[in-house]
C-alpha cells in the first residue's frame, strides 16, 4: 500500500515537474526576448522608419503593413468564415455534405503555411496577375486563416440553446430573422474571439507572404492594394539574417521580436477577456 | 418575396460553405498545373544541349554522370561505356581558349562552324553549348540525347543540386528524409512533456491552476514561428554548440528541440481533450476496485483515450513538417540524408522557402520546388486524413 | 555647376516621379537600400521600393513586369536575355558598383592564406579536416550561400572552376548568416561580400598562382590585384529608361558613388 503511494507520488510529481517545464520554457522565451528587447523599444521605435541599412531607427512601415495585411484578410476571411459557419450550423441538415466540408475544413487548416505561399503565388500572383501586393498576400492569408473563423463561429453557434430558436419559430419569426436577430447577436462576443485569433495568426505568419507581397524595404508607405508592404514577421526574419552588420541590427531585431510577441500577448488577453464575457452573458 | 429573399440568402451561405472545399481544389490544381511540367523537361538545361563527336560510342548519360563529368569526377569515357580516352570538358565560355575571339564573327554568326571544327579535332571532347550555336549536325558532330527527367530521378535520387550545370539534379530523398527526421524527433521530444502537461491539466491541476496553464499554453501556440526560429538561431544554436561540443550548431538537434516547442500545444490540447473524454464512470469504476489514482490513469484512462492521444500525436507530426521559418533559421539547410541529430538536414518546407525567390518562374527549377510542395501536400493530407480516421474510431471502443 | 545638374536631375525626377520597383539580388539590397534612403532625401517625391529574393527572381521580375530594374550580382544568363528579347524588350545593362569576395574563417583559425585550388578542394568536399593545409586538426565545417543566388554562382565559377560544391554544405538563405555562424563555429569557412566582413571573423588571403597570397581589401579590389571581384549591376528594359533613368542618375552620380563606398561596394566613378 505504502509503495503503491509513493509510486503515485513520484510519478505524479514527474507529471507536475514536466507540466511545469512548459511553463519555463514560454518564461524562458518571453523573458529573453523582453530582456533583449526592452531597450530597443520606445515611441520613435514604433513610429519611425529603419535607417542606417535597418541597424537604427524604427519599424514604422513593417507595423503599417502587418496592419494592411491583416485588414485586408479579414475583410476576405470574415465574412465568408461567419456564414459558411452559418450554414454549417444552422442550415445545413446533419448530412454528408455537412461531413464533407468540415473534412475539407479540417484539411485545410492542416496544410502547412508554405504551401500557401506557393498557391498565393500561382493564382494571385502569377495567373491572376497582381503581382506582388497587398492583395495577394491579404488573399493567401485570408485563406490560411479561414478554418480558424469557420470553426469558432461553427462553436459560437453550437453553445447556444435551441430553445433560443424554437422560442423565436414559435414568435413566428423566420429562420433568417431568428439568425440575424436572436442567434448572431447572442454568439457575437465568441465569434469575435475567432475574429481576434485569427488577427494573431496573420500577424504572425512568414512563409505565405514571402512570395505574395513582402518587401526588404520601402521608404514609402503603401498608397493601393497593389503595392507591396513591409512586414513586422518578414522584418524579423530579414534583419536576423540579411544585412551587412548582423551584430548591429541585432538590437532593431530584439525589439521587433518583441513588439510581435506583444501582439500576440494582447490578441490572446483580448480573446480571454471577451471569452469571460460571453461565458457570463450566456449564464 | 420574402421568402424568395431567404432562399437567395441560403443559397450565398451555401456558396461560402464550399469555400474551403474549392480552395482545396484549387490548390491541388494550380500545385500540379505548375509541378507537372517537371517530368516533361529535358535533364540537360533548357535551350542547351550536351554535344560530342560522332564518333564517340556513348550514346546517352544520366543526369549524376554528367555532373560527374563536368565536376572532373569521371575523367575517362571508359567509365561511361566509351573509348579508353581522357574527357576534354568544354563549357560555352572555354570557346576562347581555343580559338580567337575575331574568328567567331562580329555577332557571333561563326560560332556553329568554329564549334563543329572544335568537336572534330578533339574526338574525346563534351561541349555544353546553348542551343541557337550548336554545330550543323551533318558535320561529324552529334547531340547526345540524355532523356527527360523521370521518377526515379527525383524520388530516388540522392543528391539535391538544383542550379547545376549542365544538368541539374534533383534527388528529393535527402529533403523527405530530413524532413521526417526532424519531425520525428521533434514528437520524441515533445511526446512526453506533451503527455504529462495533458495528464496534469485534466486528472491533477485545480481548476484555479488550470485556468491559469491554459492561457500559457495558447500563448506558446500563438508565437510567431519566426519569433521560434529567431530564438533558436540566437539561444538554442550556440548553447547546442557549446554542450555537445559541435563542429556546427545548425543541427537537427536544434530544430527538433524548436519544433518541439512548436508542436507541444497542439499535444497538449488534443490529448488533453481526449483524457477528459473519458467517461467518469470509467474511473469511478477503477477506483472502487481499490486502485490508486495513478494506476487508474495509467491502467484505465490513458489505453481508454490512447486514440485520441495518438490523434494527438499525428497532429503534432503534421504541424512539424509543415514548419517552414523557424526550421530554415535553425537547420543549417545541408541537403544530404541524415545519419545523425548532431548534423545539419534540410527540409522540404526550408528549401521552398529558401529557393522559391530565386529560381525564374516557369523553369525546370520553379516546377521542382512545386513537385515539393505537391509532396508536403499529400503528406500533410494523408496525416489529416488519419488524424479523421483515429478520431472517428474513438466511439467504436468504449463498449 | 553642380547645382544646375541637381537641379536638371531634379526637372527629369519630378517628370518620373512615379514608384519605382527595384528587386533581385541580396547582395546588391542593402546597397540599393541605402540609396533609395538617401534618394528619397534628394528627391522628396520619391517612391523606390526595395525588395530580394536573389539575382534570379530579380530578373524573372523584369520578365514579367513586375520591376523595373532587376539588381542583379551577377550577368544576366543568356536563357533570361532571350526570353525577355523573345517578349519584345531590349535589355539594358549597368555596372553599379563592384563587390570582392572575402573568404572568410573563425578568428581563432590559425590559417590565414590559402591558394584557389586549396579552396576548390576545400568547397568540393576533397580537403575535410584543416591540419591537411596547415591549421590544426579540426573539421572543416563549409558554409555557402543558397543554390541560385549570384554570389553562390560567382565563386563556383571563380574559385570552384564551374565545378559542383559538395552536397553536405551548409547552406544559409543570406549572408548575415554566414557571418554569424563562421563567427560561432570554430573550424567554419565560408564566403562572404567584403561589405559584410566585421571583427566576429577573418578574412584569408587568397593567391591564385600559387605564390602571392593577396589580401581582401579595398585598395586591392580596386586596384585589381584581389582576383575575386564580382560586378554588381542594374538591368532595366528600354521601355522604362524614362522612368528609372532618375535613379540610375543618381546611383552613378559622385554622392550614389559615395554610399557604394559607404555600404563596402568598390565604387565604379
């Protein structure tokens, strides 16, 4: 009975050790990255544009194009996410067709980031002609990210009692309406969650934008959907292993680390909070 | 009227259902509309041709044979099935060493003839010339034909030269391999920390601790995988060095231990969920029969949930192979097969990444890197595609 | 004098001020970075954006249209200059600047000269360890940049003789890279732009006949005694002369000149 126990208390502390080791490990990155970091950051840093071969000044139009990018793929990933959630959900009967798309859904956001890279390029850069911009890239990223909006729209809608909607069919009201009126606004905080997960995710992502719109530098900021932009991952990337003085930029490189995991950081604090909120609306 | 505006609505909500179904056809489409071309190229390079002297008895070369050659590998054409006779490698640009720049005309319209006269006088000659020079085939000279590249050559071959001349070579067995390794090691690593973070978070973490590690885990999740490589390239790569002792700090090891981190949540997440899935009963039963809380979760609830572990554990290979930034920053990129961890690889994601930029749009090159983006296509498919069979499984068990 | 030609360079800016797309070349980037910072102070309405990739994509840009001047470091192949002859541009070509190779090793390395053909063998995999050309018993670790970029072609042609580097180099996507792991890494060689040499490692001389090792410098490059020196150029079609001419202007003017200089490019006034 007694080794029984200690066995469990062994390997139980082994499980909390490990668990806690993942733990160290994020500690260990963020706080590197703050530590480095920290110094690099300040107000002129975050409105100004690299100088000195990008070993000095700011990271301005990287910020301004991650900015672009991510307006531009919502705008695509959005709206189409949210309804083909609606129709998942809410129209179409438990079918194969249903089965079908959630399969094709789940593919989707299995393959790997590059190889939407090498598509954007193909189709919007290539064979639809709009070269490297904006556009191209907002559309490769948008596609990347749409499984993401489709499924937490897809929950959003599920956590919501039907009661909700047979209550509002027995007001007489029709499907769309009970949709637009009862169901969507109830999952909106949720819905939004998918939304602020997504902006993370785009925020983040090198390998689709590296062939679809991402430029070394520009000394101005883009003025139409088919300029190309600069772009805080892609700066990262650069500055870490381009350049003529490595050792220099390293400080410029910290600092835009750390400015991509602050983003991070707020997007997933923002998730959180909106999450809570929706938990105690539902209650 | 309105119902006729319901039914539009439907329908437009039907059409962005199938968006990601057609976005998946469209990727397989346009993947292989660009890859295919790949087998149709010629394994000399585009409008240049390989010509010998008629009299020479090798009438064809693969392509690592002529890299062979034109490296000075194989120096006599004996090895290749020809004549006892040392090989006088010849490139376009050698043209001059062996004749006056005033004999191939003003705009060049000799160069035909001087070449035909250069291939006569050395019976033992190779010469690599673009196609709008080559000699007039009647005058003893002879254009070797090598083929198209085939399958073999690219799944089987061994050696990843993209940019070679004559020929170049593109053996992918290296970048499946080295993928496969460094994901591989990558689940090694990340399986056990990933299966206690899961075990701790479902069977023995108050709710307050929970609520607190989960957010974590999102976090590590949502970092940039440039942020990792960055990380890796600066902390992981020398620590890996100094500890091991390493010629080089670009290894495997490093991208392994980058990508584990990488794929840790997904564990997590996945094989926590299918634990919690377990039902109570199941565990209540477990305990009433006297065992103790771990021999229960080892005994009861792990071989219950070990599909939905091992769901757990595909994912987290998929998201590793598909990982493209934070490997091409880490690996060191050297395209051979791997024997080691302790030695730098090359990925399929790394060199797409890393070649796409430069090689010219529509060339033999662009059509390879495509051909791999096919592959990592259909592996990342075949993984998703197990990942649905093993969940689906699931149900079957509990009776 | 001066003025009346700024002010003429600033008359043809203002008439093609429109954005200019300048791609290609890693090597050639930060130079054209830094000449469309400083462009940009000159000539206010400026619009020079400045992207990689490498030498090859630069000019398959230009190919298609997407950028009116391809950087490229090194010549335009004959393949790439049929094909946009066969699309119904004249290509144009203009050396912008010089660049010399410097070979570069760890700075604890004992070696510190080597002759071409120790460097073929060293490239192509038949001299592993470093006591075989006088250093002490330690792996040599190669490092090289990726398959098609210039540089990469550049010093097959000029120091591996055309020949193929061995399959088990490391390759890095940019040469920042390079720099940072010869730095780190004790028995690394590599190669790498005299603009990017920085005290974290040592440049070798290097002697092609055997007998002067010459080092990598300025003067020398200048003066053509170090053999591996690289042109860097600018290509564009005629039909955009017009609208790039400002630029180039600029780029071969005394101040472009300077910022070649600057940046560690051999200016070529």
């Amino acid at each position: 009975m007694k080794r029984k126990t200690l066995i469990q208390n062994i390997a139980f502390g082994i499980f909390r050790l490990m668990a806690l080791s993942v733990v160290a490990i994020l500690v260990w990155i963020i706080g590197f990255l703050v530590v480095k970091g920290a110094g690099a950051l300040s107000w002129e840093f975050i409105t100004e544009s690299p100088t000195d071969g990008m070993t000095k000044g700011g990271i301005f139009p990287a910020i301004v194009g991650t900015l672009c990018l991510v307006v531009g793929s919502m705008v695509f990933a959005f709206p189409i996410g949210v309804m083909s959630g609606i129709y998942i959900n809410e129209y179409a009967a438990n079918n194969w067709v249903v089965k079908f798309i959630r399969v094709m859904t789940n593919n989707l956001s299995s393959i790997p980031s590059i190889v939407f890279g090498l598509f954007g390029m193909a189709l919007f850069v290539n064979t639809l002609g709009f070269g490297d911009s904006i556009l191209a890239g907002s559309l490769t990223l948008g596609l990347l990210v749409l499984p993401i909006v489709i499924r937490t729209t897809e929950e959003a809608l599920k956590t919501i009692p039907d009661t909700y909607r047979q209550g509002s069919y027995a007001l007489g009201a029709s499907k769309l309406t009970t949709i637009r009126k009862v169901i969507l606004p109830m999952a909106m905080p949720n819905i939004t969650t998918g939304l602020i997960l997504a902006v993370g995710r785009v925020s983040g992502e090198t390998a689709p934008i590296l062939f679809t719109c991402a430029a070394y530098f520009l000394p101005k900021l883009p003025t139409s959907i088919f300029d190309q932009v600069m772009a805080l991952p892609y700066h990262l990337y650069v500055l870490a292993t381009s350049g003529t003085d490595i050792e220099a930029a390293r400080p410029v490189a910290y600092g835009t680390a750390l400015v991509l995991i602050l983003i991070v950081l707020i997007v997933n604090l923002l998730a959180g909070v909106l999450r809570g909120y929706f938990n105690k609306k539902l209650r | 009227m309105k119902k006729f505006f319901e039914t539009v609505v439907e329908k437009i909500l039907m059409v962005s259902g199938t968006i990601t179904s057609l976005t998946i056809i469209l990727i397989i489409v346009f993947l292989f509309s660009q890859a295919t071309g790949l087998f149709n190229s010629s394994v000399v390079e585009e409008n240049h041709s390989l010509v010998v002297n008629s009299q020479n008895r090798v009438q064809t070369l693969t392509p690592m044979q002529i890299k062979d050659i034109f490296d000075q590998e194989i120096t006599s054409w004996i090895e290749v099935g020809g004549e006892d006779e040392d090989i006088i490698v010849f490139r376009f640009s050698d043209i001059t060493s062996y004749v006056s720049e005033e004999e191939l005309g003003d705009e060049f319209q000799f160069i035909p003839q001087v070449m035909s006269k250069i291939i006569n006088e050395n019976p033992a000659i190779i010469a690599f010339l673009p196609d709008q020079y080559l000699p007039n085939p009647t005058d003893g000279t002879r254009v070797m034909d090598c083929g198209d590249i085939t399958l073999g050559d690219f799944f089987g071959g061994e050696e990843w030269f993209p940019t070679a001349q004559p020929a170049p070579l593109f053996g992918v067995l290296p970048l499946i391999l080295g993928t496969l390794w460094v994901s591989l090691a990558a689940i090694l690593f990340a399986l056990p920390f990933g299966l206690a973070g899961a075990i701790f978070l479902s069977e023995l973490a108050s709710s307050r601790v929970r609520s607190l590690l989960k957010p974590i885990i999102e976090l590590l999740a949502g970092i940039p995988s440039v942020v990792y490589g960055f990380f890796g390239l600066v902390v992981i790569v020398p620590l890996l060095q100094d500890w091991f002792n390493l010629a080089v700090g670009e290894t495997a090891l490093a991208g392994a231990i980058i990508l584990a981190i990488m794929a840790l949540p997904t564990i997590i997440t996945v094989a926590e969920d299918a634990i919690r899935s377990v039902p109570r009963t199941i565990r209540e039963a477990s305990l009433a029969l006297g065992a103790s809380k771990f021999q229960t979760i080892v005994k009861v609830v792990i071989p219950y949930a070990v599909s939905g572990i091992m769901a757990a554990v595909v994912l987290g290979i998929g998201r590793a192979i598909g990982e493209t930034m934070a490997v091409l920053m880490v690996t060191g990129n050297a395209a051979v097969i791997p024997t080691t961890l302790l030695e730098p690889v090359r990925t399929i994601p790394a060199t797409i990444a890393a070649e796409l930029g430069e090689a010219p749009t529509g060339g033999v090159h662009y059509e390879a890197l495509f051909m791999l983006g096919v592959i990592l296509f259909v592996i990342t498919l075949v993984i998703s595609i197990t990942v649905e069979i093993i969940a689906s499984k699931r149900p079957k068990q509990i009776m | 004098m001066k003025k009346v030609i700024l002010l003429a360079l600033a008359a043809v800016m203002t008439f093609g001020a429109s954005a200019q797309k300048l791609k290609g070349s890693d090597t050639v980037l930060p130079l054209a970075q830094k000449e469309a910072e400083s462009y940009s102070v000159v000539n206010k309405s400026s619009n020079v954006s400045v992207t990689g990739g490498g030498s090859g994509v630069g000019i398959s840009a230009l190919m298609d249209g997407s950028t009116d001047i391809a950087m490229a470091s090194r010549k335009i192949k004959l393949d790439e200059k049929m094909k946009l002859q066969e699309s119904g541009n004249t290509v144009i070509e203009k050396v912008i600047a010089k660049d010399a190779l410097a070979v570069i090793v760890n700075p604890n390395n004992k070696v510190s000269q080597l002759t071409r053909e120790q460097l073929e063998q060293i490239f192509t995999g038949k001299i592993t360890n470093w006591k075989e050309v006088g250093g002490a018993d330690l792996k040599i670790v190669v490092y090289s940049r990726e398959t098609s970029s210039g540089t990469y072609e550049f010093f097959k042609e000029s120091i591996l003789k055309n020949k193929n580097y061995m399959a088990s180099v490391l390759s890095m996507p940019a040469t920042g890279a390079i720099i940072q792991s010869v730095g780190q890494t004790p028995g690394a060689i590599g190669y790498v732009g005299l603009a990017y040499l920085t005290p974290s490692v040592k440049a070798l001389k290097v002697s092609y006949d055997g007998k002067t090792y010459i080092e990598p410098s300025f003067a020398n490059s200048k003066n053509g005694t170090y053999p591996v020196v690289r042109p860097l150029f600018f290509y564009y079609t005629k039909k955009n002369e017009a609208k790039v001419k400002p630029f180039i202007d600029y780029v071969m003017s005394k101040d472009g000149q300077k910022i070649v200089g600057e940046v560690g490019y051999i200016d070529v006034l």
